[in-house]
C-alpha cells in the first residue's frame, strides 16, 4: 500500500516541475477567478460559458486585433472555491505567476469589491462582470470597471411601475439577504418606495444560510403588504416563493432578485412563478446592434443557444459582455499597454450587444437601462422600459 | 395568532429537522462515528428523488423508502469496504475519513449534476391545510409523517428484532458481543447502511420543499449536529425531539429578535445545555 | 540548563530568519505560498498543544481564527494599528478559551470535540447579525499596512513565519516542562493523572489558552493580510479540519510533525488545485482517504510517526 503514497508523492513533485507558464507575447493572457466550487458555484458555471463563447468566437475570428497584429486570447482559470480571501489570493496568483495582462472580475459585489484592491495596486485594469453596488465601486479605484447599472437602475423603474399601476398600493414589505449585494439592492428598493410616498412596513434581513423562511414570511404577512421585495440568491428565492405561498401571504405586486431570470428558478418554483416581477440587465430581446464580435444581441443570443442549447440569462451574457468590452478597448488603445486600455476603458463609448457601454466617474455603468421583467404564463416577458417591452405590467398573485 | 402560526411554522420545519438528524444519530451512537459525508448523503437521496419523479413521475413521499433502499446497500458497501479498516482506530480518524470522502462525493455530484438549483415540483401542488387562520404546509405534513413512521420503524427493528439486539450489544460492549457470536464487522457496516438509508429517505423526502444542490450538504450536516447536541447524542428519540425543539426555538427566535437573529438563540440555548448537560436532553447510555 | 531553555527560544527564530532572507527576494507567488506555508504551520502547532498533546480533540480552530481576524479587524476600523490590532486578537482568543475552557473542558471525548466545533456556528452567528459592529453579512474591510522598511507581501511573510516560529518555540518549551508531563498524562489517561497529583483543570486550561492564542494571533495576520474578511470566510469548518489533517499527516503530539504535515498539505492543496480546476476538491478528498487508510504505523499512534515514517517513504522512492 506504500506505493499508493510513494507515487502519488512522485506524481505530485513531477506536477510541480512542469508548471512554468510559457508566455510569448502571441496572445492576450486574461485572469479569471473563478467559482467552481463552494455555494457560488452555479453562478461560476454560467459566468464560464459566457467567457468560453466569446473567447471562442474571437479566436475563430483570428483574435484581437491590435495594431497591425492578432492575438489569440488566452483565458487563465482558476477555481476561489466561493472565497472570497481566496479569490483575493487567485487574483494576485494570476497577476504574479501567470502574469495575466488583464482581469475579469470574481462573481458577485463581495469578492469584486476584495478583489478589486489587488488589481489596483499592481495596476491591472479588471472588468466586473457582475457587481452593481455603489459600495463596491466608490473606493477611488482606478482600475475597477462594472458592466452592470448600480442597483438603484432596478428599484427605481420597478418602483414606478407599482406606482403607476396600482395607485391604491402604499404599503411595502422588504426581505433581504444579509449580504453585500441583497442588502444593498434592498437599501435601494426601501429608498424608492419612499420617495414615492409608499410606507415601508416591513424590513427585515435573513442570514446567509437560512434554510426555513416561514417565520419571517409570518411576520411579514401580518405586516399586510401591498408590493413585496425580496432579495437573495436562487436558492433563497426559491424557497421564499414557495413558502409565501404555503403561508397565504397576499399582495399586489411580488419582486423577488436575483431569481426569476434564470430559467432553473422558474422550473423550481412552476405555477407559483406568475406574475413575479424581477429585472436584470441584459435579455435575450434585447435588441442592441453592436461593433463587438458578435455584431448584435440577436446574433448573441443565436450563437449562444447554439453552443449550450439554451438562451442566455444575463449572467451567462455578463460573461460574454466584459470580454467584448475589454476586446474593445485593447483594439482601440491599438496595445496591451495597461495604461491605454485603462485610457480607452475611461473614454467608454463602447458598442456591444449587451448595450451601449460607458462607465461613470467611479467605473459603474451608467450608459444603458436594463429591463424590468416579468413572469407571465411561464415566459419572462419584459415590462419595461417601453421601446422593448414584449408585454405589459400584470398585478395581482396566484 | 401570530404566535400560533409561528408554533405551528416552527413543529412543521421541526419535523423535516428530525428526518435531517436520525440517520447522523443512529451511525453516531452504534458506531461511534461522526458522519461528515451525512449533508451529501441526504442531497444525493434528493437527486434520486428528483430523478425518479422526473423520469418516472413517481411522487417523493413514496419514493423515500425506496431511495433509501438503494443508498442502504451503498452504504453496507461503504462501511464494509472502507471504513471498517478504521473501526478501532480513536474517532478522529475516522471523522476525518468520512471528511475525505465527503470532499469526493460533493466533488462528484457538482461534476455529475452541476450545482444548479432543482426542485421536485408536485402536480397538483400539496397545498396548505387552512384552519383559520392557522395555515400548515400539506408537503411538509406528509414530509413528516413518512419520516415519523420510517422512524418509528427504525426504532422497533432496533429493539425487538435480533440484529436490532445485535446492533445494541455491540454499541454497548464490541468484545463481549463478539464473544458471544455476534459478527461485529457486518453489523458495523448494516448499522451504518441504516444510518445512510435514513439520510437518503430524509433527503427524498426534502426534495419536494428545498431546493436540491451539492453546495446545500454543508447546510443539514450543520443542521444535524446542532440537534443532535439538543436531543442527546446517539439516541434516536433524542435526534426526533431535538429536531422539533430546534424548529421552534429557530421560529420564536426569528419572531422576538428578527430573522436575522433565528440561529443565535438556538446557539445560546445549545451553549447552555452544553454546559449543563452534555449528553443532551435524553441522552443515555442505553439505546433505542 | 540555560541551553535547554534558550536552544528551543533561539532555533526556530533562527531558521525562520534564514528562511525569510532567502523567500523574501523571490517572486510574490512563492512568497504568497510561504506566507500560505507559515499561517498552516502555525495553526496546526497551535491545535497540537489541545488536540496532540493533551489529547483533546478541539474542532474549534476556526472560532478562535476568526475571532481573532475580526477582532484585529475592528480594531484598526476603530484606528488601532495592525501590531496592537493583532496583539489584542491574540488577547482575545486567549482570554475567550480561558473562559470557554471553564465551561466545556471537563466534557471529555466526542462531547469536547462536539462543543468545540458548536463555538465556531455561535461566533459566526454573532458575528453576521452584529451589523454594527462587524459589517455582518456584508463583511469587513481593513485598511492596508503602512510598511516602510519591507514590501507588502515581506511584511505578511515575516508576520506568519514569525508566528509560525514562536509556536514551535513554545511547543518545544511545553514538551519539556512540566506542563507537558501534565498533558501527556491527561492524553493517555486522565483519571489516573488526577490521583497521582497532576492538577489536571490547570494543565488543560493552559493548553486551551495557549493554543488558541496562536490562532488568534494568526486569524489577526490573516485579516490584515487579505484586507476583506466576512463571516462565512474565517469562520469556516474547514478551517478547524485543516489544522488536525496537517497534524496527523506529521505526527500528532510530536513537535514538528505538524510543520511537516503543514508542508506536505499545502503542497497536496497547492499541486491538486493548480492542475485541476474542476475537481480538485473530489481529489483531495481521495487522497486524505488513502492516507487515512494507508499511511503507515497508524497515525493514531501519539508521538512522532509520521516524523519517522514519511523520511523513510521518501528515501524509498525509485
């Protein structure tokens, strides 16, 4: 049985021999950590396809033009096992030892925002694919560049929909995850409830982990909400679908996010999906012609289903995003010179199928509106803004 | 009202606690062993759930026993093959067996089912039993019935059957029971395949009103220590009136200090009775 | 006499000088690895004073490291510098096991090592819902350290070979006091050492103290090392497993076993996770079997096995 150890042992310092990366300057070699393990690990497999497709299409496009050259783009893995000091240490691994040129973000605010300081003191932009809390961006980075619209793009249209629709509505229920993300959408939601005039009735966190939501969902039926917000993961939301149902809770209006654009949260949950609102920034009807290498969102979503069957949810899509915006900028800049791409990335202006991309002062984007959706007879339906809604605001709960 | 909704809130979730916790308890007090792998277990009884319903449309309540028919002989196979080499050895070895293993079955399942979310989805829905204005889930009525009555079942092979005698001798004196002709070795590993069978029926069971995911294991095996602390450690009454206890205090915790807070209460409660009475609640020495 | 205490005090810090003059010059991968080698190191000497030398079975490494991480963390919020930050989470976690080891060190077995891990759960509950205080869910972060006379990573470098050193002093002090007579007693049968006199409650508390006040030493570097920590991060199971793992991996209750474990897990880790994206973890876990199974001369055996036995593995090898 000591073999077993001795050439496991043997296999190991052989492994460890042949690791030094190669890198020739015949490609442009991107950072991402990644979550394939640990609870972020759904998110992880779709932020991975989205980078797979566009590394995929550009690549077979030659690569990424700069000057007069093309360089094939070289994406470096690596797996934070939903850590974020780990994806701190990833973040500086791909910087010191693979010597990456550029970073992708981790997934999610909490481990963007920790990031996001290792890429600042060695000076490498890092392109957020989905991070959108102020929290994250107003630490005076120069660095850090979000694709997604700050949280309060999701609360205000929402806000005003209810508003609109439903003149009689004044009371408010909010129930967040105590977490970087859900607690700071939440923030933003309690903020344009009351500016509207509405009274929040009910604001409450849950912790992380929470498995059973029956008490709180108690108390917050006896809160008698008209519209309820609740904030959290997949999972989270599931659950808290589900038991407002077993609990009878009522309402007019049901926003729950992040959840009910993917489709696997609208599988889990069946009948009780209807009429929930939610938003996200990119869905496949969006309808964005673009100067990246897919030419537009029509094209996007086509290639995409191609290769994984399914239409793309905005995570998969962010995925795709920050490596068109970043192509964008590296052939612009006409260098990988991380002082002129970061120059490029400032100036924004960008022409992508996931929407018109420009960063604000502190690196969040702030150039496009994402859409308000909704759930109607099992189909995401956007409600919101106008120019491309596919159906109209629906009140009311099953 | 309010309060009785959330007594009500706090038995209905206390009895899928008691599903969560049998099976942990049982392998802890036979075998003295600590079973890490118990989280992955009860997820994979949920894919199996989840498969058998999608495929053969077969409903999950039903299906428990037969989900934990099929990890039974696993986990016979398990213990029989790899942990048993480890029986005598002090219990931190074996913890950290089954943590290496647990590492490799949560590995395996994310590679294998991918760490999306799934849920069973009841046609029709269950629905709710309306009394008033007191409202209990019907799924997690059923949930607990059938675990109650597996339970149950447990607990009498445990006491008037000859292996369930077997399983006790050996608990309570290995040497002189193998003295005595009992062959320890397999009722090491049967004990342990009932343990696996209670976790894989548990997680059937849960399939219909949690979501299903590898990275959900950690959450019951959390679950399963805490309340086999309050009921008593090894003892399967114990584990039953440890889940119940614990769905309460988590309600009434989450009612009187926000949902924020649901843990901390039970947390200072364990932290006392810890202190107090370590053997938990109905904890002994004897068994079943 | 005088060599029998000072021999112990000087070595470690010796080697761990030499070490750091060779590591710190190099690339800040292999420094980030060091540093990585030297907080391992550290916690698992640290969880041998309870857990190898006096036998009991502590799963709470991750509730004193974390205590210790927020502790330094709030600190240098409140405007403490990194060194008193650090220092009071040593103090803390000592103070806290001194307290908590009043309350459950007279369970014994399964019953310390089930109360133990249950501590982790209650300071990370505590830790979440105390939004005020310690950022909650939303976590925390530190300002970096102001450094003059080494870079960023040479600092964290110093920090945890430094920590990592001063336990191995302090095991080695153990090991030849009384106090370690007292543990050893208490490990191989604690009944019998409280009649021939051994003030166990004394001897066991201390050890508890002690080894919880490298971890919060430890949990202090680490936080102001990373700059952002939340509650599921150091507070995480792992973490009270990892140091045990690296412990029996060495020899548990030998000295430098730990060190020795500490190294080969982290290479194990390192190699596995760098070559495998997907399935590491799946691999790890196999491996952690086999050595459960198969490492040889049973590693339940209390001193030095690992120590003798893996040199002799090595030396085989073709």
């Amino acid at each position: 049985m000591k073999l077993t150890v001795r050439s496991a042992l043997a296999g190991l310092m052989i492994m460890a021999a042949g690791n030094v990366a190669a890198n020739a300057k015949d490609s442009v070699v991107i950072g991402a950590p990644l979550p394939v393990t640990g609870a972020l690990s759904p998110e992880g497999t779709k932020l991975r396809q989205g980078y797979e497709l566009w590394r995929e299409q550009v690549n077979a496009a030659g690569g990424v033009k700069v000057g007069d050259r093309r360089l094939k783009v070289d994406l470096r893995y690596y797996d934070y096992q939903s850590q974020t000091p780990r994806a701190i240490q990833v973040a500086e691994k791909l910087i010191t030892d693979d010597k990456v040129d550029f970073l992708f973000s981790p997934f999610g605010s909490g481990a963007t925002k920790a990031a996001s300081a290792v890429a600042e003191k060695a000076g490498v932009p890092m392109i957020a694919s989905s991070a959108s809390s102020k929290e994250v961006f107003d630490q005076g980075y120069k660095n850090l560049f979000g694709v997604y619209t700050d949280n309060s793009t999701f609360s205000e249209p929402l806000a005003d929909l209810v508003k609109a629709k439903l003149p009689n509505a004044r009371r408010v229920a909010i129930l967040a995850r105590n977490d970087l993300y859900p607690l700071s959408l939440a923030n933003e939601f309690e903020k344009s409830a009351k500016k509207r005039g509405f009274d929040v009735v009910f604001f409450e966190k849950y912790a992380i982990g929470t498995l059973d939501h029956a008490s709180a969902l108690t108390q917050l039926r006896a809160a008698k909400p008209d519209w309820i917000v609740a904030t959290g993961y997949i999972n989270d939301l599931i659950t808290i679908r589900k038991q407002a149902a077993d609990l009878k809770v009522g309402g007019e209006a049901f926003t729950l996010i992040n959840g009910p654009a993917y489709q696997e949260w609208i599988s889990a949950v069946g009948p009780l999906a209807e009429n929930v609102t939610t938003a996200s920034w990119f869905h496949p009807v969006a309808r964005y012609s673009s100067d990246d290498v897919f030419g537009s969102s029509a094209k996007f979503v086509e290639l995409f289903k191609a290769k994984y069957g399914s239409e793309p949810d905005f995570t998969q899509a962010s995925g795709s995003a920050v490596g068109v915006v970043l192509q964008q900028a590296i052939e612009r800049a006409g260098s990988l010179d991380r002082d002129k791409v970061r120059a490029e990335l400032k100036k924004g202006g960008f022409k992508t199928f996931f929407g018109p991309i420009s960063f604000s002062d502190i690196g969040i984007a702030d150039s496009y509106v994402p859409p308000v959706l909704q759930i109607q007879d099992g189909k995401v339906q956007v409600v919101a803004p106008a120019e491309i809604a596919t159906s109209t605001f629906r009140t009311g709960l099953k | 009202m309010l309060w009785l909704q959330v007594l009500v809130n706090g038995l209905a979730v206390g009895g899928l606690y008691a599903c969560i916790a049998v099976g942990f308890s049982l392998v802890w007090g036979v075998l003295n062993i600590i079973n890490i792998l118990h989280g992955s277990l009860i997820v994979l009884g949920g894919y199996l759930a989840f498969f058998a319903h999608q495929y053969w449309g077969i409903n999950p309540f039903l299906f428990a026993p037969l989900a934990g028919a099929v990890m039974f002989a696993g986990g016979v196979a398990l213990q029989y093959c790899v942990i048993n080499h480890v029986m005598a050895r002090p219990f931190l070895i074996t913890l950290l067996l089954t943590f290496g293993l647990n590492l490799f079955l949560d590995n395996s399942m994310l590679a294998l089912f991918s760490a999306d979310y799934r849920k069973v989805l009841l046609n029709p829905a269950p629905g709710v039993f309306d009394l008033g204005s007191i409202v209990v889930p019907a799924d997690r009525i059923y949930a607990t019935l059938v675990g109650l009555v597996l339970i149950s079942a447990l607990a009498l092979l445990l006491r008037f059957t000859q292996f369930g005698r077997a399983i006790i001798a050996v608990r309570m004196d290995r040497d002189a029971a193998a003295l005595l002709g009992v062959n320890v070795r397999w009722t090491y590993a049967v004990a342990f395949g009932l343990g696996v069978f209670m976790a894989g029926s548990a997680g059937a069971l849960l399939s219909a009103i949690f979501p299903i995911s590898p990275v959900a294991s950690a959450g019951y095996l959390s679950k399963a220590f805490v309340i086999c602390v309050i009921g008593g450690l090894g003892s399967i009454p114990g584990a039953v009136i440890g889940g119940f206890a614990l769905g309460v205090i988590e309600s009434f915790g989450a009612l009187l200090l926000g949902p924020e807070h649901a843990l901390t209460l039970a947390f200072v409660l364990l932290i006392a009775l810890l202190a107090v009475r370590p053997s938990g609640l109905l904890g002994r020495q004897g068994f079943a | 006499m005088m060599l029998r205490i000072a021999l112990p005090l000087a070595l470690p810090f010796a080697i761990v000088a030499v070490a750091f003059v060779l590591l710190s010059q190099t690339d800040a991968y292999i420094i980030r690895l060091a540093t990585t080698f030297g907080m391992y190191a550290a916690l698992a000497l640290a969880w041998n004073i309870i857990g190898g030398i006096a036998g009991y079975p502590s799963f709470a490494t991750a509730a004193f490291f974390g205590l210790g991480a927020y502790v330094t963390a709030v600190a240098q919020n409140l405007g403490a510098p990194l060194l008193v930050g650090v220092g009071l989470a040593g103090a803390g976690a000592a103070l806290f096991a001194g307290l908590l080891g009043s309350a459950i060190l007279h369970l014994r077995g399964k019953y310390f090592a089930i109360a133990s891990l249950v501590i982790a759960e209650v300071l990370r509950e505590l830790t979440n819902s105390w939004t005020s205080v310690t950022g909650g869910g939303m976590g925390i972060n530190l300002p970096l350290a102001k450094t003059t006379l080494l870079t960023q990573p040479q600092l964290y470098l110093a920090a945890m070979l430094f920590l990592a050193a001063a336990a191995t002093s302090a095991s080695m002090l153990i090991d030849r006091s009384r106090l370690g007579v007292a543990l050893r007693c208490i490990a191989q049968n604690e009944d019998a050492a409280q009649i021939i006199g051994v003030d166990t409650r004394m001897a066991k508390t201390w050890a508890f103290v002690i080894s919880s006040l490298f971890i919060g030493l430890v949990g202090g570097v680490y936080a102001s090392w990373v700059t952002y920590i939340d509650p599921t991060d150091v507070y995480d199971g792992a973490m009270s497993v990892k140091p045990i793992l690296m412990a029996l991996l060495g020899g548990v209750g030998s000295v430098f076993g730990p060190v020795l474990g500490a190294f080969a897990y982290l290479l194990l880790e390192e190699l596995l996770w760098r070559n495998l994206l997907e399935f590491h973890a799946g691999i790890l876990g196999l491996l952690v079997v086999l050595l459960v199974l198969f490492l040889p001369g049973g590693l339940s055996q209390i001193r030095g096995v690992g120590l003798v036995s893996l040199p002799k593995i090595w030396r085989r090898a073709p």
